[in-house]
C-alpha cells in the first residue's frame, strides 16, 4: 500500500457567501453535503469549517482515490444537487471545487 493510499486523497468544496448567509450554509445544506457525501463509496473523512475571514464555508473531504471523489460529484448525484441548490437558495457568490485528478 503506498503512502498516498494510507493518507487518502483530499478534495475541497469552498462557497463564498455574504457572512449572513453563511450560517444558513452552515446549518443546513453543510450538514447535508456532509449526510450526503457519507453515502459515497471511497470516503475515508469529512469536515466542515468557516475561513478565518468568515466569508467562505469549506467543506473537506479525504477519499481513497481521486476517482472516488471525483465520482461523488458527478452527475445526477446528491452532492451535485445541493451544490446548485447552495447557489439558488443560498446565494453563494462562487463554489470552487478543489478534487485531485489521478497521478
């Protein structure tokens, strides 16, 4: 087992919201995101926190693969859908995704 597998691959999800709307993000669609990505084959860990500016909500996750994170976010999945709910409903500004591609 190489030392990548052992340590898992990290994606990021970062929205950028007015600070009012973030604990709505916070409160709701993070812990959503969160229920929704645990229902994801491959994901070793979940996490969700505010920037130290208090202007972005940044959801973390470590996968086995980036394969594995780059399929929890494709299509028709439940993360999909609430990433475009996070801008509709939530007025995030920007959703900026960080998910390693595979070496």
């Amino acid at each position: 087992m190489t030392n990548e597998q052992l340590q898992g691959v990290v994606s990021s999800i970062h929205f950028s919201a007015d600070p009012a709307c973030l604990p709505a993000l916070v409160e709701d669609l993070g812990v959503r995101l969160a229920a929704c990505l645990k229902s994801q084959v491959g994901l070793l860990s979940t996490s969700l926190e505010t920037s130290a500016d208090g202007r972005w909500l940044i959801q973390r996750s470590r996968w086995v693969s980036a394969d594995a994170a780059q399929a929890a976010l494709e299509g028709d999945s439940c993360s999909a859908r609430l990433l475009g709910e996070a801008i509709w409903r939530y007025g995030a500004k920007a959703v900026r995704f960080d998910v390693p591609e595979e070496a």
